[in-house]
C-alpha cells in the first residue's frame, strides 16, 4: 500500500486505510466481497496476488458494488508490482471504469476486452489491455487464478 500512496487521489494520501474484504477471512465469493464493501462513495483498493505470485490491482474512487453498467471516476487506475511498480491511468478515451454482477467484477473496458476481470467466484479472473487505461497485461498470462485477494477501504 505504501507504494502506491503517491498515485491516490491528493485527498486521500493521508487518510488510514483498513482490511474490508479478504478471501482467507471471508471466503472467494463476489457477492461477499460486494456485501463487505464500504460506504457508497467511498474508494476501494483491490489487491489481487495470483497463483503465480504476481500481485497487481486496482483502484476505484467508489465502492466496489453490483451495478446495471459501468460506474466510476477518472481517478480509478489498474496497477501492477512485476516486479517494480507500474500505473495505469485512465487515458480519456471511454468511461468503463468499473462495472459488476453477480457473476462477474469489470475494471476498464473497450473493444471487448477488459483490463481486469473476476469471476463470481473470485477463483478466476484475466487481465487484457483496454482502451480505458491503456494497460499492459497486469498478469503474466490474460487469464490467472486468484491465490489471495483484498479489499482496502477507509477507516
């Protein structure tokens, strides 16, 4: 977390930052992960580590939630540690910042593919580059198996 302080929204850098949502704890299941959310409004750091160690994440602006389409600020951004920390930022071109059901958890879009994507399961997920961010893969292959998963939000 310390890492990507500098990259957050100004508003938030100094702001004590708490576990909301981890799969040892609270089981792999989108719907848990949706139900340990935060306030409406209030940001959300996703933290993937996958099976083959590679950590990488997002961060939205808003609550990670269940929605009917994409939601989201320009301040939400993709991010990778392999092994150095890289950004993803979003470019302008389109707003599919962040969209979720039941079965499946988006973050950036276009061109039918994602930047990162989750199954309902969170046992699943892929990582493509996407017009919203202009992201590399943020996992060594496009598609991964999750090992741990977190969801910071603030205290």
């Amino acid at each position: 977390l310390p890492q990507l302080g500098p990259h957050l929204p100004p508003r938030l850098r100094q702001q004590p930052w708490h576990l909301q949502y981890h799969t040892g704890r609270d089981g792999f299941s989108l719907r848990s992960l949706y139900r340990c959310g935060g306030q409406p409004g209030s940001p959300a750091l996703l933290l993937i580590r996958d099976t083959e160690a590679q950590a990488f994440g997002a961060f939205s602006a808003t609550t990670i939630r269940c929605s009917w389409g994409f939601y989201g600020t320009g301040e939400t951004f993709l991010f990778s540690f392999s092994p150095e920390l890289k950004v993803f930022k979003w470019t302008g071109r389109n707003d599919f910042f962040v969209k979720g059901d039941v079965d499946l958890l988006m973050v950036g879009g276009g061109s039918g593919r994602f930047g990162l994507w989750l199954d309902g399961d969170l046992h699943h997920g892929g990582s493509q580059p996407c017009e919203t961010f202009d992201n590399e893969t943020l996992s060594a292959r496009e598609e991964f198996c999750v090992q741990d998963l977190e969801v910071w939000g603030l205290a």
